[in-house]
C-alpha cells in the first residue's frame, strides 16, 4: 500500500491551493491530490465568476479574500512572467434600500479599518457617478475603487495546480469513496480498488465535501447548490457601462461587463432555490426575474439579447454560507475546506495556506480563522454575513 504524509480530496482551487502551499511555506512530506475529474468540466471553480471583493460584513471573509487579491492581482509575482488571469480591477457596486443603510455604514467602517477601500454613496452621487443608472428607491450604494473585480476561475486554479505539480505534489485521477479512521484518519480507498495510506486527509471536495465529511462520521451540511449564469448581449450599452464596476441590485439580481457581452445572475430566496442540482438551464428566470431587475435599474437594458447561458454549482454551506476551515474536532489528523457558497475561488488560496499552517504547526500562523471552525455547527453557533436590502 502506497503511503502519502498528506491526501487531499479534491484538486480544483482549495486542494491544489493547500499542495502549492504546503511546499511553499517548507513542508518536505509527499503529498497526493486525489481529483474524481482531472478536466473540472462540471467543478465549482471553473464555472465561477471569478469575482474577488471586501464588501463583507465578517473579519474573516475580508481577511481571506485580502489575501486572495494580493496574489489574484499580481500573478506574475506568485507564478512566473508568463502568467495572466485576465484581471479587472473594477470593483462591486452594492445596492441598498433605507433599511441596509446602518449596515452598510456598518460594514464599511470595519471593511476600511482592515485596508479596503470602501466608499459610501447617496442617491446623487450615485447619479452623477453612474449616469447610466436608476437609482429610484435606493437610500445608498457601497463601491470600492481599488482592492476588487474579476479575473479568469480557470486560469488561476491551473497556475496554483500546475505550481503544485511543479513543487512534488502528486496528481491522482480517481475518487475517495471511504477512509478509514479512529482517532486518527489511516487510509483511504479509492474507487479504482486501489489503497492509500494517509499521514493526514484533506477534505477540499468542492460539492461533494457533505459526502466525505459523512466518511468519518461528521455531519457537514455542504453540499451542490444550483446556480444560472446568463450571456447576454447589449449593443446599445455605453462605455462606462461596459468598463464599470459589478451591480449588485437590492433583489439579489447582478451583472457585469464581459468582453463585449454582460453576464448576469441572481441569488435565490429560500422559495426560488432550486429544489434539484442537476445541470438543465432554466431560461424562464431571466425573463421573470432578472431582466425585469435590470431594465428598471438600468434602462439602457430593456433591449438586450440572451445568446447563451451556463448551470454552476456552488459548494454550498446550507447551515450559514460561510466558508468551514479547520481540524475535525476529535479526528486531529483531517480537516475542512468547504462550503464556500460561491466565495471559494477567491478565498481558496488563503484556505490553502491556512490549512497547510493547521498541518505543519497545528495553529495558524497567517490569520485567524477560529471563527470558521466546524465547532459552530456542532454548537448550532451560525456565522452569517450581513445582508444588503
């Protein structure tokens, strides 16, 4: 039986993320990435948006994503000459009804006292900052300048993986479908029959993190969340509405410009969520929901085109849409990545480094991430953001 000082589930962005930086940061044992689909064709990474922000309301998800933008936004410094993500820049612009108004003050004096460059804007100044826009019923609008935008999913999770192959990690096509585990986590079984001893497990399985997590015995509430993503052409648009930032409306509604096209999205109520993940694009959400959003908040929107469209999968965290990092609380040798709800390709790579300072010290050393523990489930102790309105 082959044996690996470290087995992580799952090789899309926070896998591949903790073998790049297990060797970065010194570890010198073998590590094996374990990846059920080496083309990621239906992984949550790939098929994201690609967005990296500040606007949140926790210390915890700003400390993680300012650690993911300091590298999403200076590849070449991290991976090579060669490297390019595509990254813009261009920030997030979020809506708010009178009611979100101490909320958003709220969130931008924390978001500002940890580096983030937030500014807060009254309807008039959202008038003349964004004259192609409606903002009837908006109260007040956060936007940051600098420090957010978007980038290519895939081209970044294919430098971190390629970085990780380049530094010893061993890539494994196939799928974990038990462990073996006391005390300590012993082995792992794969689907092709094969056996593998394990040092320490890593559970970074993207959708499928619920389902291992359940091989040890833990109840993690994570599992796929389905999610539409539609392509849609504007001719009429403007330049400063083709350049400008992501609008995020108070529905749960959102866009931005790509390439010449814009994409659009929507977060689900708890009645709107799909009651099936499979991978069928439903078209009638756009017509019902979205575009009616957008047209209102952008009239230069009420003549558009739809000329495709795409299913995503979140690694959803149905108990509080926060991300679970740490140790298993009486396993010492496995632990979590998972459940990131949409923020995991910009929160990835700092959950790498975290979980490779977790398995090379025992503690963190970069940030605390305490507060994201799986102990909040079993305590029944949520860690929500703060919702805009």
């Amino acid at each position: 039986m082959k044996h690996f000082d470290v087995v992580i589930v799952g090789g899309a962005i926070v896998g591949s993320s903790t073998a790049y930086f297990l060797r970065k940061n010194g570890f010198k044992g073998s590590i094996a990435v374990i990846e059920k689909d080496p083309t990621y064709a239906k992984a949550c990474t790939p098929l994201s948006w690609g967005g990296v922000r500040k606007q949140f309301s926790t210390p915890e998800n700003i400390r993680l994503s300012t650690f993911g933008f300091n590298i999403i936004s200076d590849v070449k410094k991290e991976f090579g000459p060669e490297a390019d993500i595509s990254f813009r820049e261009t920030g997030y612009l979020v809506l708010g009804s009178e009611a979100s108004i101490p909320v958003l003050e709220e969130n931008a004096k924390l978001q500002r006292s940890m580096g983030a460059f937030t500014e807060l804007y009254s309807p008039a100044e959202l008038a003349r900052k964004f004259p192609h826009g409606n903002f009837e019923g908006i109260a007040m609008a956060s936007f940051a300048p600098k420090g957010e935008g978007w980038f290519d999913p895939y081209g970044l999770m294919n430098l971190v993986r390629k970085g990780a192959a380049a530094k010893g990690a061993t890539y494994i096509a196939d799928e974990v479908v038990a462990i073996e585990a006391g005390d300590k986590v012993s082995s792992v079984t794969l689907k092709s029959g094969e056996k593998l001893g394990a040092g320490a497990v890593v559970n970074a399985a993207g959708t499928a993190g619920g389902a291992v997590a359940a091989m040890v015995g833990f109840n993690l509430p994570v599992s796929a969340a389905k999610r539409f993503t539609y392509i849609v052409d504007c001719p009429a648009a403007p330049d400063a509405l083709r350049k400008g930032p992501a609008w995020f409306n108070t529905d749960g509604t959102y866009w931005r410009p790509e390439g010449r096209n814009f994409m659009f999205g929507f977060t689900p109520s708890e009645d709107e969520e799909p009651k099936v993940a499979d991978w069928e694009m439903e078209h009638h959400w756009f017509e019902e929901k979205i575009w009616p959003s957008a047209f209102e908040r952008v009239p230069v929107f009420e003549s558009l085109k739809v000329i495709s469209g795409y299913v995503g999968h979140y690694d959803y965290n149905w108990f509080d849409q926060n991300g679970v990092i740490g140790r298993h609380p009486a396993i010492e040798n496995f632990y979590f990545g998972n459940g990131f709800s949409g923020h995991g390709i910009q929160q990835g790579l700092a959950t790498g480094n975290a979980i490779s300072e977790l398995i090379m010290h025992g503690e963190y050393r970069t940030m605390d991430l305490k507060a994201l523990g799986v102990e909040r489930i079993a305590a029944n102790k949520p860690l929500f953001e703060k919702n805009i309105f």
